[in-house]
C-alpha cells in the first residue's frame, strides 16, 4: 500500500464509513474508491488498488499525508475523533475535514486536543463570532481556572488555577510570535488582541516549559490566525460600543489573503480605541477619579504572511497604549496628570520545514523582536508630555529540530536552539549596564504509539547564562480509546528571571535610602501534575474532567519598601490543587450548550504575605484561597439559531466570592452577557451584530492577584455594542 496526498484527494469530495475503513466518493465521475482501516488507525489515507485511484483521482503524487496539510492539521483521523466528530461521517467533504483543526502548541509534533500531552482547549473562529466576544477577555472568561485581576496603573492580568499567572508565567502568542513582554514578563489585557481575522484559539492550561521556553509555566495562549487560503479575498469588520455614561469602544479590522501559483500572502490588522470603563474609582485614602473617557486603552496590530513551498516568512507589529490615573498602589495620580504606559512589538519569524523521506524531516526557525514594554510617560492638562522611562528589549532566537517518524505516528523529535536577549536602557534611573542574557537549549521528545496508550517521554536541559543549568522531564499517556480518552501527566517547567527583574534589583540595592539589600533572584521550579477522561455519551454530548495539583518553589513576590521602592524576592513555595470539567451538548433545533465548573484550593503557601488572604493585621483569613480569585468559577454558554443565518447566543458566568488586600470582601457575582448575530443580509458576505453586555449591571471588579496595596478597579459597566463585518 502507498501513502495518498491532499492533491490526489482534493477532488474526491464525500467521505463515509465502510466497516472499519471508508469510502471516498467522486460524484462528479460516479467513481468510488475504499480506503482500509489504516485511515481510522494510523492517521495516513491507504490505497488498496493503484489502478483503482489511478483512474479514480488524476494528478498522483505519493508521499506523506501529512506533508500537504495546512498548519492547522496533520492529521485527518486524529483532528476528526479528537474533536469529537464520530468517525461514521456521512456527506463530509475532504476540505471541511481540513477545517478541524489538530493542537499544534503543546508537542514537538501536532496532536489532537483529546492525545496531546497537556490539558487544553480549542475555540473556532465561529464560537468567537457567535459569542460575540469583545476582546480576549469574553473568550478566556469562559475557559476554566482563568480568572483576571489587577496588576497596577489600569493593567489587567491573567490568573491560572488559582496563582497569579503575569511576572512570566504564562504567555500570549500569535501565530508562535510572542506578544507577552520579555522585560518583566507582563501580558496586558483589555482591547488588545485580534480576534475577528483569526481561525482559533489553543489555550494550555498547565505547564508547558518543555515546548514553549520560559513563559510557559502556568499556560500557554496562542492565536493562530487565517492563512491565504482561508482568508481568501477580502474582509471587513467594524464594531462601536457604548456604556451607559460614555463611549467604551470603536474597532476596526481587516484580512486579505491571496495564492500566486506558489506563493501565498495574507495580512490581518485592526486599530483599536476603548475604555477601561465607565465608573468611578475609588482609592485607599477615598480620594476619586471618574473613569469615563479616563481610562484610555489603544492597539494598532498588522500581521503579513508570506509562505512558498517550505518557507514561510511573517512580519507582526503590535502598539498597545493604557492610560490611567488610578496610579501605582494605593493612590491615585494627581488632577493634572495622566500616565501613560506603552507595549510596543515590532517581530518577525522566518521558518524553513523540509520532507526528506516519508520518514524523516527537519526544521529550522529563527525569531526577532524588539519590545518596548512599560515604556512609561507622563501626560499634563495643559498639553506637555514627558518620557520617564524606555527600556528596549531584543530578543534572538534559533531552533533547529529533526524529526523522525514511524507509519504507526510515534516520532522521536531531536532539536536545539539557542536564545540572546539584549537590554537597551535608553531613559532610565538604572546605573549600569545589564549583560547579554542568553540560554542556549537542547531537547529531544519521543512518542510511542500502541493500540492502548500513546506514551510520551521528553527531557530539556538549558544552559543560562546567568542562571546555570536546568533540566526538566516530562512524561504523559494519553490515548483515544473510541468514545473515551484519557491523559495521565507530569511535568517540570521553570522560569528564570527576566532582564527587569533582574535589573529592579540591583537598582533598588542603589538607590533604596532604607539601607536593605535584596538578594539575587533564584529561577522557579514547578511540578504538575494532571489526569483527565473524556467521554462521548452520543453524537450530541460529550464531557471531559480533569484534576491537577501544581507546585511552584522559590515562587517571585513583587513586593516595596515603606518608601514604595520596588524589587523582587523568593517564596520556598505555593501550591494549589483543583478540578475543572465540561460538559457539551449540541441538537439540530436546541443548538449548542457549553457548560464549564472550576475549583481550586490554595494549599502550602509559604508567600502568605504576599498572596494568601489576610486582614489589615497580617493574620490569614482563610488559608485555602488566594487574593482575587473565587474558589468556584461556572459558565454557561448557549448558541442557538433562530434561522439559517440568525443565531442567538447568552453566556452566563458565576463566580463565588473573592477577596483582596487588607481582606476586603467581594461577594459572589453573576456575569450575563447576549448577542444576536444576522449572517448573510441581503448582500452576501455581509452581517451584523448586536450584542448586550452584562445585562445584570453586576459592577465587575479585577481584584489585584497579589498583596499591592492596589483597591480593586472598575471593570465594564452595562454596554451595548454593533458589529458588522462583510467579505468579498
């Protein structure tokens, strides 16, 4: 038997299940070939007849499957039993098969969602656009164990199962370009990101060091936008929200995409002016500020794709802008002021992948940025503007990685790479100049497949140089058994300091008139471990579980002196356990139900001071829980179509209650959120949206996620937003 490609396949359109092979079907020339249960098994299309497929499909090249896939698949069988598509699919046309996308961010090689080796979760383009989503925000608050929180000076953050998540321990990326800043490790949130050009989301909940570097010790986001062929033509889209007591949004993206024989371009962009919200902040010496129209965020992002044969090459820019006067800590700026904190990337990442057998291939990668995060300036009343601190960060990057491959789909991936990150202080109180932080990374992964278990072995062993060496395992089994999966996990991650934690140090053991000397800092070490089951009870309904325990050492605590000095220091440890599960129920005429519950519980937490709930005294008013996060988030997420192009879509968010410094209660809240959404007007290509936001007027609040002395700030009120969009 011969291995058949996408190209021999493209014009055989209908696929169904004949015993435990399948049957392909050419309507066009009533011609039929079958496919042997090598394609349910092994993730490969089988030929049994030459000749039959010979005169069946015209234009044959025999080669690997995978190699023809686009980068959001490799293979059919997997994304299809993975996403919880049954294999007995009548009427299922080859490119929609390609539209289900396989897990690209948590293994050297792709995996489905239901055998990678970490806990995950897929959202489509069309979940977002039936949801109505704003921003990041209304997609991740609909993931378990995410919960957001303050940071400082209107910068919002992510928490994951319960431990605050920014200062590095979780990333942002688009299309495998980083977003989070590598000076402090902060991933600002709040009419950021794009999400109206994008095909889907891959979210990690977990550790993923092993896979995506220093970053990844909590989780791992990455969205992976439209390629030329998806984004074929052109699109348009436009949104303009109000709160009740002023504007809180205005948007506008646009995609194109387009193949030239051999060569495909795409780009996505969107501009972006919101508000923070609309109510009053109130600091800790009751000292107000109204945030309408104060609370400034603005993004400008561009992302051009070029990819040819087996190069592909990609420019991104990012410019994000928050302006606020809730300021630093526990005071608000003065009348006449407002600062302005920028986070700008300007990336590129060049990748060159080649099939040399059926067997064997290699890649190669090199990634640039440069950032410019907490690029801090002051805004007066009357017009000036000053630059109080800017601080380049650029950043190098190249991989090299071989891969070696068996018919069954078990792989032994084998790489290095090696990493510069260089510190320009261009204004600064900083006296010094900071070395060149470098790592340089070797690492191998192997999965072994067999009819009960695919089991997963990896090591990584970083050289720093800065920060010595470090070597973590991982190791997972995972398989999909018919209607039920499981995954049994352990991994270590890290998280060595960055160039700004580093530097906050030494500036404060210059300048700090307390006469305190703070140490070096020592890197993190994390252990999870995690097992999920997965169960489809029918076509309609399905339902996964999971169960974590997360152990983080020498845990980072940003912390100040009397005199509001900042620096960093080490906890021997927090650690926190929990459940998460999901429930998911589709009908022809009841449409789609999402349901998601999350616990958490915090347990030895030696950083009480810094992020366990205590009162005004420093005594600890419950042990099990972290500031600024409910030990029990639910959602519920419903989409159902009153016609063909007119669907509706309610999500309901409960979180139980939270507490923040000085052991400030929040009570439990209810977030209500619709939206209808009108696809195909009379002008094809054309729809709209309306959407309604927090209808209960819950008045939200980010709770600051660690012990900063910051009262929580105003989140949206009640808004009402249109969106509409068209393509070509």
């Amino acid at each position: 038997m011969q291995r058949l490609t996408y190209e021999t396949l493209k014009d055989c359109v209908k696929i169904k299940k004949y015993g435990e092979g399948a049957i392909i079907t050419n309507p066009r020339v009533k011609k039929t070939a079958v496919i042997d249960a090598n394609f349910l098994s092994d993730n490969v299309v089988y030929s049994p007849s030459n000749t039959v497929m010979t005169s069946f499909c015209k234009k044959i090249r025999w080669v690997t499957f995978a190699s023809f896939l686009s980068n959001h698949v490799v293979f059919a069988q997997s994304t299809l039993v993975c996403q919880g598509v049954p294999t007995d699919i009548e009427n299922t046309s080859i490119e929609e098969l390609m539209e289900i996308p396989a897990f690209l961010s948590a293994t050297q090689q792709a995996t489905c969602a239901n055998e990678t080796a970490n806990i995950v979760n897929i959202i489509s383009n069309e979940q977002i656009l039936n949801s109505g989503a704003r921003d990041l925000i209304d997609v991740l608050q609909q993931v378990p164990g995410f919960t957001f929180g303050l940071n400082m000076s209107n910068e919002v953050n992510l928490g994951i199962r319960g431990i605050q998540a920014d200062e590095g321990k979780m990333s942002v990326l688009v299309d495998g370009i980083m977003l989070t800043e590598q000076r402090f490790g902060t991933t600002a949130f709040g009419g950021h990101f794009p999400l109206e050009q994008i095909d889907h989301i891959e979210i990690i909940r977990g550790a993923s060091s092993m896979k995506n570097g220093n970053f990844a010790e909590m989780g791992v986001i990455n969205l992976i936008t439209k390629n030329a062929k998806q984004a074929e033509g052109a699109a348009l889209t436009t949104s303009y929200g109000r709160f009740e007591r002023g504007e809180a949004r205005k948007t506008i993206s646009v995609a194109a995409g387009h193949t030239f024989d051999e060569l495909e371009v795409s780009f996505s962009g969107k501009a972006n002016e919101s508000q923070r919200s609309d109510r009053i902040y109130t600091d800790a010496h009751q000292a107000s500020i109204d945030m309408a129209n104060n609370s400034q965020l603005d993004s400008l992002y561009g992302n051009l794709s070029l990819a040819y044969h087996d190069f592909k090459l990609r420019f991104l820019a990012d410019e994000y802008h928050i302006e606020s006067r809730d300021g630093f800590a526990d005071a608000i700026m003065p009348a006449n002021q407002l600062l302005k904190n920028t986070f700008n990337t300007y990336a590129s990442n060049a990748s060159y992948e080649h099939e040399f057998t059926p067997h064997f291939k290699a890649n190669a990668t090199f990634d640039f940025s440069r950032q410019s995060p907490w690029q801090r300036s002051t805004l007066y009343s009357n017009g000036k503007q000053t630059l109080d601190e800017k601080v380049l960060v650029d950043h190098y990057k190249s991989d090299a990685k071989a891969t070696f491959m068996a018919d069954s789909g078990s792989y032994l991936a084998l790489g290095n790479s090696y990493q510069l990150d260089d510190y320009s202080h261009i204004v600064s109180d900083f006296k010094g100049t900071l070395p060149l932080f470098t790592d340089y990374v070797a690492y191998a992964e192997m999965v072994y497949k067999t009819p009960w278990v695919d089991f997963l072995a990896g090591g990584r062993f970083d050289a720093y140089g800065q920060f010595g060496t470090n070597l973590q395992p991982r190791f997972a089994l995972t398989k999909q058994l018919d209607k039920f999966h499981y995954k049994l996990l352990y991994t270590h991650a890290f998280h060595v300091p960055t160039g700004g934690d580093y530097q906050m140090n030494i500036e404060f053991n210059q300048t700090n008139t307390l006469n305190h000397i703070i140490p070096a800092l020592r890197p993190e070490k994390a252990r999870n471990y995690e097992a999920e089951m997965g169960y489809r009870f029918s076509s309609h309904f399905d339902g996964v579980v999971n169960v974590f325990y997360t152990q983080i050492q020498h845990i980072f605590n940003y912390s100040f002196d009397s005199n509001f000095d900042d620096y960093y220091v080490n906890s021997a440890e927090q650690s926190t356990y929990g459940i998460e599960s999901m429930l998911r129920y589709q009908h022809a005429w009841l449409g789609s139900v999402d349901v998601n519950y999350a616990f958490y519980h915090s347990v030895k937490n030696t950083a009480a001071a810094y992020y366990q709930v205590t009162n005004a005294q420093g005594d600890v008013l419950h042990a099990g829980m972290n500031l600024g996060f409910p030990t029990h988030k639910a959602t519920l997420n419903h989409t159902f179509h009153l016609s063909e192009n007119i669907s509706f879509n309610h999500q309901l968010i409960y979180f139980s209650d939270r507490y923040g410094g000085d052991g400030v209660h929040y009570p439990s809240e209810w977030l209500y959120n619709t939206y209808l959404r009108y696809q195909n007007l009379p002008v094809k290509g054309a729809e709209v949206g309306l959407g309604l936001y927090d209808i209960f007027n819950t008045h939200w609040q980010y709770v600051q996620q660690f012990n900063g002395g910051h009262p929580a700030l105003p989140a949206e009120t009640r808004e009402l937003m249109l969106r509409f969009s068209y393509k070509l």
